[in-house]
C-alpha cells in the first residue's frame, strides 16, 4: 500500500471561504481480479460500515432531481448534513461520488476509487479522497479523519476484501460477526432447530438457517432473503422457503413484504402483512411512482424475532453501485456534454434510460453487434427500439439539454433470486401456516401470469345415492387429502373448495399438469379397496388479480373463469387444457413423453362466444 497527501488552493469560484483543499490517495497491489474485487469495494454501505463510519439517514423526503439525496449522520457528538449527487460508475472498473455539505467542518468531499486489471491477473486499487474544510475546525478534523483514521481502517478493509475474494469462488453470504443474543435467545434457537426437524422440515436447510442467525451479520439479517440463502447453500429453494415460514410460525423469524422498485429493484417500503398493501407506490431514491404486482413488485424476505436476536436495521451507505447490482454504468452529464464509456456488457438485453428524457434504448448484447454507439438526451427523447451491440462497446453519451441528465445503463434481466409475492401465495405450506394474510378489503393487485387448475368428481352425487351420505362424504374427504397432497408436492396451493370441487393454482403449467396426472390415478386406483373416483380437469395460464374473498386471499378474472369453463368439458379420465397451457415448453416436452393430447375447437359460455383451441389430454 502507498499513500500520497497533498493539499491545494481552492476554487476560485466557490462563493465559501478560501481554504485549501485536502487530497488522500492510497494505492493497493492485491491478488483479486477486479470482476471479484467489485462485489466487495463497490458495496459502499458494508465498506463504510467495516471502515467505522456512522450509519447516516435523510435528512428530507423531497423528491429531489436525478435521485439526489440529503443526509445526516453525527461525528464525535457533530451533526453533519449534506447533499449526495448520483454516485457514477462503470462496472467493474471505476466509481465515485460528490458530496456537498450544509451542516459540519467541511464544505465538499469527492471521491474515487478505480480498480485497474494489473499483469499478475490481480488489481491496482487506487483510492482518492478530495475534502475542502469550510472552517478552522474542518482543517483540523479532515487530517484526522482521512490522514489518521481512514488510512488504516481502509486498508483492513481492503485487504479482507481481497483475502475473502481471492479464496472463494463467490462473495460470502455474509460476513461473521461477533453475536448478542437476547436475554434467553440462544434457548429459543435451539428449540425452535428441534421443532424445525421434528416436524419434518429439511434438515440441511434447518442447519443452515440456524447458522445464518447464529453467525450473520446485521446487514445479512436485516433482510433474509430465503432463495439466496438457498442457492448459496446449495439447498432446494423450496426447502429453505417452507423452513423459513415454519420458523416464522414458532417465532425465530419474523416476515415482512419488500415492495420493490422496478428502476433501482430495491426495496421502496415493507409491510407487515399483504393487509398494508396498495395497487401503488413510490420510491424516494428514484423519485418514481409505479404500480405493485405480485410478480415482481413485492417480495418475501425474514429478519430474525427481537426475542430470538436483536438486529440494528442500520443504513451506512444509500447509493453506491452494489445497491443496484443490475445497473452496470451510471453517468450524470452536465448540459451539453459529452463523454465516451468503454462498457464490457454481458450478454443478453440491456437498456439505456435517461432520468428526465422519455423512452429507452434497447440493447441486444452478442458477438455480432457494433463496437461504437452514440445515444443522445434531447428532445426528442429515447427510440425504444432494440439494436445489436457487441459485449466490450464504445458508447459516446451526448446531453444536448439544458439540463443535467443522469444516464442510466441496466440488465434487463431480472434476479430470480427474490421470492416473489405470486409464487409464495401459491404454495400450500404458505395457506397453511398463513392462511390470515390476505389484502385490504377492496384492494386489487395483479399476480402475473399464473396456472389455475379446477377440478370436480365425475357422479358425487350417484356417490351419495348408492353408498350413503356418511361413507360418501368421507370419501369425498379422503379425496381432497390425496388432492393437497399432490398439488403441494409439485409448488401448488389449493385456494378454496366449492361442494366437493377444488380450486388450486401453480406457477408453472408443468407442475400442474405432473399433480393433478397423480392425483387422478391415486383416486381411480385406491390401494385401500374403497370406490374409485374420476376426477374432471380444467387448467389454464394467464393473467390474474389477487383479491380478498371471506377474508382469505383468493384470485379473480378471466383466467380463473376459463379454467372453471374448461373443467365442465372434462370427461373424468382426462384433462383439458387451453392453448396457453399446452404451448409451454416443459407442457409440450411432458405431453409429448408420457400422453396423447387431441386437439377440439370450442365456444365458451361467457367468452363473447369465441373459438377456442382446447386440447384433451389422456
């Protein structure tokens, strides 16, 4: 490690007090390529947590332009308050940010850091520090600080980072930290472990949970998220979900709804319960609102009960790069300007969009594309239409407004990690253990796309005539036993029962299809020398809204009409299904291995009398 200090007079322009600026500059060798130093020195709020800074927090709930932020935090009993311009980078190479203060010793800070591939395949870390003091206190406090305090604390941080990178293949989950447990905390952990098995519960994601709780971070724990646990793990994701809402119910977890925003995918509010939830929200960091959705909008994540372990929901940093991991530049241009960026994009689709400008440009990233692109802040606004582009391009930015435009450069691919609200409804240990979670009376919520199945026995009510009232209606209870069986085994949930008819919903078509295929055959062919029964089936993908019915949450449209149409023309020993079900790939693969499938054209009652294609599966 290097360090340079200098010190230089100020702005001329600067209507405050001329006082000399401070600039640190540390520079690191470290073994890490700077793809696996990124994940680490770019997650400014852990960075300045381990580097012993304070938590900060608003300071307004203005929405202020280009996602510009005020900040507060206090140092050495001192409040101090600022304005943060957008933080800048280029993934995985450089980043930095302006800070402007209103409050404190010091009138401006910026900083750099830039991580530079060096020959040995590891990285030339530079980081820089320009301060101006504002006063007599500020020329004395920024030495200290920067020249005493950072210089060593950034360099452990460093060189931890460097440590974990080099040695693994991925960034940890989180970082070990030494743990207070409440006042009989560690008691209600293990029992809640014995309880966990006990009940069946997979036992490797059971240990695994525990031992996040035991050894996690606050930063991790303040907002688990059961699907990267899982995957880090390596543990099914539906194990480590039911385990999560199982250890919710006895106490060691508490859940709470992230309503994320689709700009910087971050958690624009968290609720409760589904009960606090409206068909809209707003972001204060993007300065957006946007509607909620099951599919994507709201999601699922934990955080550890208060009698179990006390985590501190503490905020060091609002806005470096690691925040919005999917963004891979972003670039605040003055009126008129122009810059280049060297991007290296991943393949697959990338979207450029400007803060104040409408529409967006379109990227196809591949081997074939251009090299050198321009995209333009003006008027006239963005394309909205696609081009190809290679994955190391030019890209020439050009702002010809008058005002300052903040570029924005996105994965259009989303992280499939989060557990989304639409999948989570949809599973039966959810209902289960749940069953009280449904939106306010009235509120109206969309889902996505959803696979709604419908079912209904073929002759009940010859049941009841030829064996009796009570052997029938235990029957009939033995059925709906093997239904939920089946449907939870393949990620489904049953919604209701109406007579001795059921409702059920899945995410994916295939996962139907595979439950309700079994659930038939276990009903005709009973093993305990009762009567067989004939199932009729309906299934159908779409679109679909959440809604609150007798106070249970229930779904509503036109999907869950047709389903309910589709199961009236089932035989019994069949399935039929819509076109939108049997066009799923994993569906067609299926149908075309274990089943025949006869296609029939069909009008539908309440459909505007349409044709339908419709297939019978057998």
């Amino acid at each position: 490690m290097t360090l340079s200090v200098e010190t230089g007079k100020d702005n001329a322009n600067c209507p405050i007090m001329a006082h000399k600026d401070f600039h640190y500059r540390w520079e690191y060798d470290l073994k890490s390529s700077p793809e696996k130093l990124w994940a680490f020195v770019a997650d400014t709020n852990r960075f300045n947590r381990d580097a012993g800074l304070p938590h900060v927090e608003r300071a307004d709930k203005e929405k202020n332009k280009n996602g510009r932020r005020r900040l507060r935090l206090f140092r050495f009993g001192m409040p101090i308050e600022w304005e943060e311009q957008p933080f800048e980078w280029v993934k995985p190479y450089r980043f930095g940010v302006v800070r402007r203060y209103f409050k404190g010793p010091v009138a401006k800070i910026k900083i750099l850091a830039q991580l530079t591939p060096s020959e040995t395949g590891g990285t030339h870390l530079v980081y820089e520090i320009w301060a101006r003091p504002k006063n007599t206190i500020g020329r004395t406090a920024i030495p200290f600080q920067f020249g005493f305090l950072s210089a060593r604390s950034f360099a452990k941080a460093f060189q931890k980072y460097d440590r974990i990178a080099s040695s693994q293949y991925e960034p940890p989950l989180y970082q070990k930290t030494k743990v207070e447990f409440s006042a009989g905390g560690r008691e209600r952990l293990e029992g809640v472990r014995k309880k966990l098995i006990e009940e069946k519960a997979n036992k490797q994601a059971v240990e695994k949970l525990i031992k996040v709780v035991e050894e996690g971070d606050d930063l991790t724990l303040a907002r688990i998220r059961p699907h990267e646990v899982a995957d880090y793990f390596h543990v099914p994701r539906r194990d480590m979900l039911e385990t999560c809402l199982l250890a919710t119910r006895h106490g060691l977890l508490d859940l709470q709804w992230d309503i994320v925003c689709p700009h910087c995918r971050g958690a624009a509010d968290t609720s409760k319960s589904l009960s606090n939830l409206t068909p809209n929200s707003y972001c204060e960091s993007c300065n957006v609102d946007f509607n909620v959705n099951f599919d994507r909008s709201v999601e699922l994540t934990f955080a550890p009960n208060a009698a179990v372990r006390n985590v501190e929901k503490q905020v060091f940093c609002v806005g470096g790069p690691q925040v919005t991991p999917h963004i891979v530049a972003q670039q605040l241009l003055k009126p008129n300007e122009e810059r280049v960026l060297s991007l290296p994009l991943e393949k697959g689709r990338h979207r450029v969009r400007i803060s104040n400008i409408n529409g967006g440009q379109y990227f196809v990233v591949n081997d074939e594309g251009e090299s050198r692109v321009s995209i333009t802040a003006d008027e006239k606004g963005l394309s909205d239409e696609e081009i190809e582009t290679k994955t190391n391009v030019e890209i020439k930015l050009e702002n010809k407004t008058n005002d300052e435009q903040l570029f924005v450069f996105e994965r259009m691919k989303w992280n499939d990690q989060a557990a989304a609200a639409a999948e989570v409804t949809a599973l039966q240990a959810f209902r289960d253990l749940f069953s009280n979670e449904a939106l306010r009376a009235g509120e109206l919520i969309s889902v996505g796309t959803l696979t709604v199945l419908f079912t209904d026995l073929k002759g009940s009510t010859k049941l009841y005539r030829d064996i009796g009232d009570a052997p029938a209606f235990g029957r009939v209870m033995q059925h709906f036993d093997v239904l939920r069986g089946c449907i939870a085994e393949h990620d489904g949930a049953i919604v209701k029962t109406i007579g001795d008819a059921v409702m059920a919903v899945f995410r994916r078509p295939a996962d139907a299809i595979k439950a309700i295929t079994k659930a038939q055959k276990l009903l005709a062919n009973p093993t305990d020398n009762s009567l067989p029964l004939l199932l009729k089936v309906g299934v159908h993908t779409g679109h679909a809204i959440a809604v609150t019915l007798n106070e249970r949450l229930d779904y509503f449209g036109g999907t869950i009409n047709m389903a309910a149409r589709l199961e009236g023309l089932s035989c019994g020993e069949d399935i039929v299904i819509s076109s939108s079900v049997y066009a799923d790939p994993e569906v067609n693969a299926l149908i075309e291995k274990e089943f025949s499938a006869e296609q029939f054209t069909m009008q539908l009652k309440g459909f505007d009398e349409e044709d339908f294609e419709l297939w019978r599966v057998r």
